[in-house]
C-alpha cells in the first residue's frame, strides 16, 4: 500500500513539475537531472531506511541512515532549490 | 460478505489459461504445478549458481570423516579428562549461583527456555525413522517412548507405524526428479524448513558422509542392497540412496543477539537449542513423508547426521562457507542450522553458489575479533592445513579451534553464537539496504576488499553489532520462532 501511495505522489509531482517548468520556459542544463534523481533516490532511501529500521527493531540503525541518507539528499535538494529560484 | 468480481466468468476462464488448448503451460493437475517452472525455488538474482563452491577443494586430500572426532563428542579428550572434570563441576555451581543471583541472562526462566527448546521434538534422531525403533530396541528408554513396531497402523491413535505403498496396497510415488525436488522442497516448508537443496552423491560427495557415527561409532557403508539396514557394528547406505537432501532451520535473530557483552548467555543460546529441537521433529516428520511415499530417508543418531553439515551445504548451494568454517547464506546469513537425509528418491541437484560472501569473509574479521574464545582465524586467506583433528581437512577454508570453543561454552556456562550474532549478514532484511550492500558485495569489482571493509565497518557505526537489553526479550511480542526474514516465498 505504502509503495502504492508513494508511486502515486511522486507520479503527480513528476507531471506538475515537468508542466511548472513547461508554464515557466525554464531550461534546465544535463547535469541538474541526474542530481535531482540521486537527491530523489537518497530522500526515498532515508525514509525507507528509517521506518525499516524501526520495524527491524534497529533503532540506531535507523536514525543513522537518516542522517547519512537523508543530510546529502537535503543539501543536494536545497541546491537545486536555489537553482531554480 | 460475498465479494462480487468486476470480472465476468468467461474472462477469468479466460485469464487463467482453461479455455485454449495450446496454451504454452497448461496444468492438469498438482503433480503438473510442482514442475511448472514458476514453482522453482527464487533466489536474489546477484546470488550466481556456478559449477564448483567458492571454496577450493581437493578431493584427493579428502576422506570420509570419523564423527567422533568432532568437538561435541571429543572435547573432553582434546583439553583432557582432569581439565573437563573440573571445568564442568565449575560450570554446574555457576550456573546455580547465577539462577540464586538472578544474574540477567542465566536466570531460571532463561536457563529453562535453553533446555527446553533443545530437548523438544518427540522424537530422537534415527538411521530409518522414529518407527523402527521397536520396543525391544527402545527398552533402555523407559516405557514413555517405547514404540512397538507391530501396532495397528490406521486405527492405533498413539502414534502409529507410517504404512508404506506395499502395506497401503497402492503403487510407490513416482516423479521426475525436478518434481521430486520440488515436493520434497514444499513438504519440508510445511515441516518448519527454510531453506532445501539436494546433492547427488558420487565418488567425491561420498567423501562428504562421515566413516563413523558420532555416538556409537558404528561404522557408516554403502552397499550394493535394496533397502538400509542396521547391525551392531554398522550401518549401511543402499548404493541406490544417491541423493542428500540438505535442509536449513533459521534462528531467531532477536533472540542469538541477547548475549551479555561478548559473553553468551543461557538466553542467546536458546535460539540454537529451538532450532535443533524442531529440526528433530521436521526430520522425523520427512522421513515418514519419504517412507510413506515408498522411499527410504536416512537420517544419522544424532543432530549432525550422516554427514558434514556445512560441507553438504555448499555442495548443494544454501550458502558459502564463511570465516566462522559454517555455512553462511545470502538470505538468512549463518542465523540458520544445517540438517541432512540420505534418500532414495531421485532428485535434481542444486549448484554451488557465488554471492560474494567467502570474498566478503576474507577482508571482515567481525567474528575472528569478537569471538570471547580468540579460537577464530584471523588470517585474511583462507588456508588448507587444520588445526586439529576436529577439522576434516581437503578444502581451504578458515579452520578453527573448536576445543577452545567448547572450553569457553564451559566457561560461561552457555552456547556460545556470538561468531554468529555479531556476522554482517544476520539480518531481519527488512530496509533495502540490506540488499543493496548484499548487491555490492556480489557483484562490485572495483576496489571490491577496501569496499567490502567500509561495508563491514558501517555495520559496527550502523550498531547491528550492539548489545540488545538481554531481559526485554521477555517482553517482547515476536513472530512464530522469533523468526522474519524469510526471503522468496510467495507470500513476501
């Protein structure tokens, strides 16, 4: 169910995003894309990580994760934010 | 509540393959879904079969084994008589004092979960099955488990002698050997199994059964006969009974890492005791399941059967050999105890596998550092030279020091499992980054010893490694054997 969920929400932000872009006329260089996957792909495995963890009974484990996961997909989301500001 | 299907009737005849005749794999009845490719046992797709384990072996230096020499029957000779004496009668007022002090992890209620989950299953561990111990045969036991062998079979309640196909008057079972295999893998499942593999045997894997029994020494040959049989001096194994059925039971992970400190406790070693006692039962429950069939199941006098577990399991593919010299899996990692029958019943053999796990085992050393016995090697390569008669030499491996090993049960007055709860792959599997660092590790070919060390490392700063709070396991509200990690099924 939760992967359902989760597929649904970022399939309607991927099309919002991709309109919003379209709506601005903004172009967006190679580069920009692969990060803003890896920033998708570290945000995704941050909040798997943790509530896995939690349901592994790893505690630490899962904060952890959360840390080193989820500080790099933060930075790399804040990048990109100001990139398109 | 009735549940109305938005599909009509004719699409769902339709939908599963009832109405063409040409369909590609139409299944007619039970015996057609077993060998339906879609029944084969899934593993992880960067766990690679190949055609020899990833531990070197020379056949030629390998012998048949003598079981006595094994730890668990010969401690007492390899430190000495004197010394065992005296470290037992210590170990039994420790483990006293320790159930007066309430001491966390040897209490009364934790010494007794250990006795009782090693001492369950109704049954011993036999050559042909639980049945043909007779009364005569079992007399010695006391009458609780004598069995008569001449008791009605259909209408006796008290656990009756299993008819055979001869005795039923029906014809024996017979299937392909990818049907067999796949029978006996859902059979044993229901039995309490984890994992199953087969291996055929030939002039090399015979080499794997051991000469002697572990307990009575009795001498274990093969010949040229139709069915098993069993004399005051040996056992013999029909020539015809070439396939090992190689079965795993998992461990509670929860439940091996609630040792204190380093130190194991009466709690932790629990896990091991449970797996071993419903592996007694699942045995004597398959060899029942293979007679009833109209085969033979041949299983040894004790938990380490006829032959070398981790040996038979990497010959049939459950896992690699490890630095701890047991069998560690991609699935379950070693939170698992190997078991063995010998039967008639043709099956296919699985292949070794390659999922980086011996490479994985070179550059770790997490159990060579932690085990509180220092008996586990730390040289980074593997090597073929034993370190004492317990080990079996012929293949390279990181041979331990078992004697050393016992002595420490002893001290500490408990199993110890610490090489396997502290392993990298005892995992609940549940975060993909379990599967993810098990990828890397299969199939990453750049730097792959300074990767695979950084994998180890994170696992300590990850705190896998970490003490459990030992007493909160009583409060805990755990799966069915403290078990979830099963992996492939069709209900993940």
């Amino acid at each position: 169910m939760w992967r359902f969920i989760y597929g649904v929400v970022l399939g309607a932000g991927g099309m919002a995003f991709w309109d919003w872009l379209k709506s601005e006329n903004i172009t967006v260089d190679w580069y920009v894309w692969p990060l803003m996957l890896l920033a998708l792909a570290l945000g995704t495995l941050a909040v798997h990580h943790f509530f896995a963890s939690r349901a592994e009974l790893e505690p630490k484990a899962a904060w952890i994760g959360l840390v080193i996961f989820g500080v790099p997909a933060l930075l790399l989301s804040g990048w990109m934010i100001s990139f398109f500001n | 509540m009735r549940h109305h299907s938005t599909v009509g009737k004719k699409e769902r005849i339709s939908a599963l393959g009832l109405d063409r005749e040409d369909t590609a794999e139409k299944f007619n009845d039970l015996d057609d879904v077993m060998a339906s490719p879609s029944a084969e046992w899934k593993r992880p797709w960067w766990v690679r079969e190949v055609t020899k384990p990833t531990m070197d072996i020379d056949w030629d230096a390998t012998e048949r084994f003598d079981a006595r020499k094994i730890q668990q029957v010969s401690w007492k000779k390899y430190v000495g008589e004197e010394k065992a004496k005296e470290l037992g009668k210590r170990r039994e007022e420790k483990v006293r004092q320790w159930m007066i002090e309430k001491r966390s992890g040897y209490t009364l209620r934790d010494r007794a979960l250990d006795i009782a989950g090693a001492q369950a299953g109704s049954v011993d561990t036999s050559f042909l099955g639980s049945w043909a111990k007779t009364a005569e045969a079992t007399k010695n036991e006391g009458e609780m488990f004598a069995r008569d062998a001449s008791r009605s079979k259909l209408t006796d309640p008290a656990r009756p002698k299993p008819m055979s196909p001869e005795e039923l008057g029906v014809p024996c079972y017979e299937g392909t050997p990818q049907e067999n295999s796949r029978m006996i893998r859902s059979a044993l499942r229901h039995f309490g199994a984890s994992q199953v593999g087969y291996v055929e045997l030939n002039d090399y894997t015979k080499k794997l059964i051991y000469a002697e029994d572990a307990m009575d020494g009795k001498r274990i040959e093969f010949e040229n006969v139709d069915k098993a049989y069993e004399t005051k001096e040996k056992r013999v194994i029909p020539e015809k009974a070439k396939w090992v059925i190689v079965f795993s039971v998992q461990m509670s992970e929860e439940l091996i890492k609630r040792k204190s400190g380093l130190m194991p406790s009466a709690l932790s070693a629990a896990a091991t005791g449970a797996a071993y006692g419903q592996a007694r039962n699942a045995i004597d429950q398959l060899q029942c399941f293979l007679h009833v069939l109209g085969y033979q199941g041949l299983m040894g006098t004790w938990f380490n059967g006829l032959g070398i577990a981790p040996a038979f399991a990497v010959m049939a593919g459950l896992g690699e050999i490890g630095r701890i010299n047991r069998m560690i899996s991609p699935e379950h990692g070693p939170l698992q105890r190997v078991f063995k029958v010998v039967t008639d019943l043709p099956l296919e053999p699985t292949k070794p596998i390659d999922a980086g796990i011996m490479n994985f085992c070179r550059t770790c050393k997490v159990c060579a550092d932690e085990c509180p016995a220092d008996c586990l090697s730390k040289e980074t390569e593997p090597y073929w030279e034993p370190k004492g008669p317990w080990n079996n030499p012929g293949h390279k491996t990181w041979y331990e020091d078992s004697p050393t090993c016992r002595t420490w049960w002893a001290v500490s007055t408990a199993g110890c499992s610490t090489c396997f709860a502290v392993c990298a792959f005892s995992k609940k599997n549940i975060s993909v980054i379990h599967d993810l660092v098990k990828i890397a590790i299969a199939k990453n070919r750049i730097l792959p010893d300074k990767v695979n060390a950084f994998f180890a490392k994170m696992d300590g700063v990850f705190g896998y490694q970490d003490q459990r709070n030992i007493d909160d396991w009583w409060g805990m509200e755990l799966p069915p054997r403290g078990t979830k990690n099963v992996k492939g099924t069709q209900l993940d």
